[in-house]
C-alpha cells in the first residue's frame, strides 16, 4: 500500500529548521514521500511561539490548513513544536480539526540528512534549551532543560555533511556557549570547534551563531581569530545597554562589561562584522533609557543589528512587571532604531568600495548572481549582487571586486 504524500511547513528560526529536517528524514526513511504542501495528503507544521507575532503567525498558518482539509485536499493535520509544547491544551479545545499535536521535538541528527536549505550551506543544532534566564524569554519552559549532543555524534554527522556537498555550516543553538556544560562538567564550545576543523575538507565557511556575551572567553576569541575556516563574524545578542534594564532583563552582565567586551572583540579581529539584537519597549524602559540606547548603537557601529519589539509573554518574570510600554510607543523606538542602522549599515558598506572579497553564490538570477560574503549569515543579513565573467553555480566561491554599496547590501563584478 502507498504511503500518504507529506509536505511541510516550517515557520520561526534556523533551530526549528532542523528540526523539520529531523522529521522528515524519519519520514522519508520509513517511505513516505515528501511533497509540496499543495499535493500533499498529510500538513504537517513545525510552530514557533517565541514572541507575539511568531504565535500569530503560527495559528494563521494552522488555520490555513484547516481550510485545505475542509476543501478535502488534506487528510490530517499533524502541529509540532514550541507552540503545542506550551498550549498544547487550548490548542486542542480550540482547534479539533487538528489531527495531533506533538511538543518537543528530540535533539538529534540523521546520518541522512533531509535537506530544507540550498544544497551548499546547513545549520547544524549542537545543543537544545538555554541555561539562561532572561526575564522576557519562554524559551528555558518551553524547552525544559539544556541538552547538550555528544562530540563523537557531532563529528560523525558533519563528516557525512562535509562528504554531501557542504560548503558552508552554521553552528547553532539557543546558547551554543553553554555547549557541553551538561555533558562533560563544563563548557566545550572551542574543543568540539576544534575537532570539527580537523574533520571537515570541503566545507569552507564555518560559523558560530548565538555567543551569549558573558560566556564568550578569550580561547575562542582567539580560534576565531587564527582559523582561516572560521568566518571572522560574531553573533552577540546583547538586548540592551542601559544597567537597570540589563538587570531587570536578568542578562548577567553590564553596560562597562559589554563595552569592555566589544573593544576586546574588535581588537582581536581587527576584520570582524559584529552582529547584534536589541530589544525595544522593555517594561518600564524611560525616553532617557532608550536615548542611551540609541547612543550606544551610534557609537559602537554594530556591522550587523536586529531590533525586536518587546512582547509581553506569559509565564516569563517580565509579563507582571510594572510600566508595560505602550505599543505606538514601542513601535516607534523600533523604527528610530532601524532608521539609525539603516543609515550606520550604509556608512560601514562604503569601507569595501574597491576591495575584493571571496564570495559564496547562493543563487542565479536573470541579471546576475546573488551571493554572500563571509560577514553574512543566510537569510538575516545582507547579500552581495554579482556580475560575472562566465556561468556560476550556487555554493561556488568566487573573488569578487565591490563597485557599488547599497543601505544593506554590495555591488561586485568577478574577478575570478
């Protein structure tokens, strides 16, 4: 008998990402074919409900597939992820139409891979959960707990990934720098970087994404700094600057630790594009606080910066807090801080006019080619456009010359 068809819909971060990589390689091991959604027989969606918006987008998507099943054009509706592992009650008594709802999906790793990315790059998850406790954040609930992979997992899985075509890896986790602290007794992030370096020929570009500032020693510093593989990018989510809603947000560390740090940073990797996100509208955050803020994204430069609009969750210390900020207000503190980098982005792109970089094509289009260079990870930063000589395949690297800078993104023409 025929397996029923699935498709797929994968919504929120990279993480979750993998995760849907997970299911359907068991799926598909077990024979079930794999389909876009509109020819499949069985949605299956993998939820996120970090913050408002992400729940929200996660009950229209659900919604939109009860209407497929109701046409007839679905047979079952299978929801997994972080929004059944925290709703999955209400979600039940609410939408019966839903088949099963399945919570936390199992840190693991197929030897083989189902990919839902560009053949040449991956994210690869080494750790589930977060040892921290922000006051904003549900994650450490919805998650239970840090879980930490294995070194020899790791390992076998990304020397299947490096012999598949890999050109590019994406390290990642709620907290990659708390890696190995359940497992081993104390944290190994720079050791199985290491390892990983000694394993993999072909791929090109590694990269470390989610380094929580207070765990971000000086030995991998210095790895990123001396290894030619490891792309000289730090992804360090900061939230804020201002010392009471550092504290009040519970991130462990001060606006004088955070400077220290990212003079530190920059004087060790002279070359590095530092990525940062910001939190906006904090319970209680005053004018002069977010004034603070702004001065501090104007002073420091960040090469890359992500502002969030502060969501009010329940279950997290911050939801009782005092002074909520109104949302018109929030929304405009979100926009004087994009406006800002907007401006910042397109000031620090003019420093490669006329310089050459390697970049990683990503895909052809009609008039050209559009690729990244090692300070861009896939899907949040910006892109290079490429003029080339002779036809290029995506995961090629080529050298290009920068002839024009946009707000975000770079203008080149190959060299070779």
């Amino acid at each position: 008998m025929d397996r029923p068809k699935i498709g797929i819909l994968s919504l929120g971060c990279p993480r979750n990402l993998v995760d849907s990589e997970s299911i359907l390689s068991r799926l598909n091991f077990k024979k079930y074919k794999i389909v876009d959604m509109n020819e499949a027989e069985i949605g299956i969606i993998n939820t996120c409900a970090f913050i408002e918006d992400a729940k929200n987008e996660s009950i229209e998507a659900i919604l939109d597939l009860i209407e497929l099943k109701k046409e007839g054009r679905l047979k079952k509706i299978i929801v997994y992820g972080c929004l059944p592992q925290r709703y999955k009650e209400r979600l039940i008594r609410y939408l019966p139409e839903v088949d099963a709802f399945v919570g936390r999906i199992t840190l693991n790793h197929d030897l083989k891979r189902f990919p839902l990315t560009p053949k040449h790059y991956a994210y690869f998850k080494i750790c589930e959960g977060c040892l921290n406790n922000c006051s904003y954040c549900i994650v450490p609930k919805i998650k239970q707990g840090f879980i930490s992979l294995d070194i020899d997992s790791i390992l076998a899985k990304i020397e299947a990934l490096d012999k598949t075509g890999t050109k590019e890896l994406n390290i990642i986790g709620q907290d990659i720098t708390g890696y190995g602290l359940d497992l081993y007794g104390r944290v190994r992030l720079t050791d199985l970087i290491k390892e990983i370096i000694k394993k993999i020929k072909n791929i090109h570009w590694l990269r470390l994404l989610y380094l929580y500032p207070t765990r971000l020693n000086d030995e991998l510093l210095d790895l990123i700094r001396e290894e030619p593989k490891i792309v000289k990018y730090v992804d360090l989510p900061l939230q804020h600057i201002n010392n009471r809603i550092l504290k009040l947000m519970q991130r462990g560390i001060t606006k004088e630790e955070i400077l220290r740090l990212i003079e530190k940073i920059r004087k060790k990797i002279p070359s590095v594009a530092i990525r940062t996100s910001i939190i906006v509208g904090f319970p209680s955050e005053t004018e002069k606080e977010f004034k603070e803020l702004l001065d501090f994204i104007e002073d420091v430069k960040f090469e890359r910066l992500g502002a969030f609009v502060y969501s009010r969750e329940e279950g997290t210390a911050a939801y009782n807090f005092k002074h909520q900020i109104p949302k018109k207000i929030k929304l405009e503190r979100f926009h004087l801080v994009m406006s800002l980098q907007k401006r910042i982005s397109e000031q620090l792109n003019q420093r490669f006019l006329g310089k050459s970089l390697e970049v990683l094509i990503d895909e052809e289009r009609q008039d050209g080619y559009l690729g990244r260079s090692q300070y861009d990870a896939p899907e949040v930063d910006g892109l290079v456009y490429v003029d080339a000589k002779r036809r290029l395949k995506p995961g090629e690297f080529v050298k290009v010359k920068i002839v024009d800078t946009l707000q975000y993104d770079l203008v080149g023409r190959q060299i070779k």
